[in-house]
C-alpha cells in the first residue's frame, strides 16, 4: 500500500502509543507515518542520548531504511562492510566472506555507532511528525490497561500513566472502525 493511502481511504482511526524511544520505537514511527497514522513515541528515559556501541546493519535492515529515505544519513554515518573475517589468537584467518554489496545484495551492510543512527532516525522522526511526537521521561506500565475500541488512560505531565500491552518497543493500537 502506498504512503498515506490508509489515511486517504479514510477506513480506520487509528492512535497509536510507542513504547521506547530506540532503534526499534523509531523506526516504527517512521514507518506508521509512511503509511498515514501519526503516533506518540514514549520513552522512560529523562534525555535520548547517543549512547552505545558500533552495531553492524544489515543488508535488509538498510533496505528498510532506505526506503523510509534515511539511505543519505546512513552513509554518512557509517562504515560500508566489505567482509567479515574471524581469526585465532596468532592473527591466522579462520574464515571470511564478503559482506552487503560485495556479496552481490542490492544494499549495504553498515558497521555504524548505535547511538548515531538512533539520532538520525530521531531528527527524521521530530522533522516529520513534529517536535512533539516524541517525550521522554514518560514511562509506560508493561501489564495491558484497556480493551480494543476503549480510550486508554493517560496523563501528558510526566510521569505519564499511559499503559502499553508490550511493553518496551512494543506498540499500542487503538482501533475504531468507521
Ligand atoms: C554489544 C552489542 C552489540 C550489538 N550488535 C548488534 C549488531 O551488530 N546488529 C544489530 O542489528 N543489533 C545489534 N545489537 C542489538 C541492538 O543494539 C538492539 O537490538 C537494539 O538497539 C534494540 O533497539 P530497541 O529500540 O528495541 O531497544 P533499546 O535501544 O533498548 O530502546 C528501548 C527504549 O525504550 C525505553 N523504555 C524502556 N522501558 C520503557 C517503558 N516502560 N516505557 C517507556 N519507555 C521505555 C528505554 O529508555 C529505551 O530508550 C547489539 C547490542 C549490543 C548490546
């Protein structure tokens, strides 16, 4: 289905609350908006920072990314992964294979700063739905707190009481048919 055409067909209202406002959190609210629903990302923490390691991207998940169009910030900020190779404590290859492009996939792998790409799908998230779609120091509660159809319970001043069915990086849906 194209972007929007959900919303276009005007078949579903639809809230939507992220739990957590990570790689996964992110990523889905930018993926929700491509499809026309707007959602609220909650995070616990008091302040989203660049925190943790180098991970390394996938060809599929730079796919999704670059359909979702952050493939310019992508390469900015990572390193294109050519080959993998593990070797033993003298420095003797064990075994390598080449990686992304190199082994004939249509998109990279990226060996890139965890904390970066959470930030480049941050400002993507903020600069599309706006400096609002995304609050911290709003924690949600991991037990489910409403039925289908029902509203659920949530106070905007923080600590918020909004309560979501997954928990963390889980999403919480809202349904009503027209
Ligand atoms: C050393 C290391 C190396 C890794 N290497 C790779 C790799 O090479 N490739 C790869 O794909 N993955 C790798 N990973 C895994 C990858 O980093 C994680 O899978 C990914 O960061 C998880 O993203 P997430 O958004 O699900 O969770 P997180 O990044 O943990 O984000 C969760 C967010 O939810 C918030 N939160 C938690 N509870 C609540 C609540 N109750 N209410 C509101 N907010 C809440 C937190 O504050 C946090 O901001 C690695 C992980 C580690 C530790």
């Amino acid at each position: 289905m194209p972007p929007g055409a959900l919303a276009a067909a005007n078949v579903l209202s639809v809230r939507v609350i992220i739990a957590g406002a990570g790689i996964a959190g992110l990523t889905a609210a930018l993926s929700l908006h491509a499809a026309g629903i707007e959602p609220l990302v909650l995070d616990a923490a008091r302040e989203l920072r660049p925190l943790g390691v180098g991970i390394n991207l996938l060809p599929h998940a730079v796919r999704e990314l670059t359909e979702l169009g952050l493939a310019g910030p992508l390469a900015a900020a990572g390193i294109e992964t050519a080959e993998q190779a593990h070797f033993d404590r003298h420095g003797n290859l064990i075994w390598s294979e080449p990686r992304g492009t190199a082994l004939g996939y249509r998109w990279p792998q990226y060996s890139v700063h965890r904390g970066q790409l959470q930030m480049i799908l941050l400002e993507a998230v903020r600069g599309r739905l706006g400096a609002g779609a995304v609050r911290t120091v709003n924690r949600l509660g991991s037990r489910p707190a409403f039925t289908c159809g029902q509203p659920i319970g949530m106070d905007t001043s923080a600590p918020s009481r909004a309560r979501g069915e997954n928990g963390a990086t889980a999403v919480e849906v809202r349904s009503l048919r027209r």
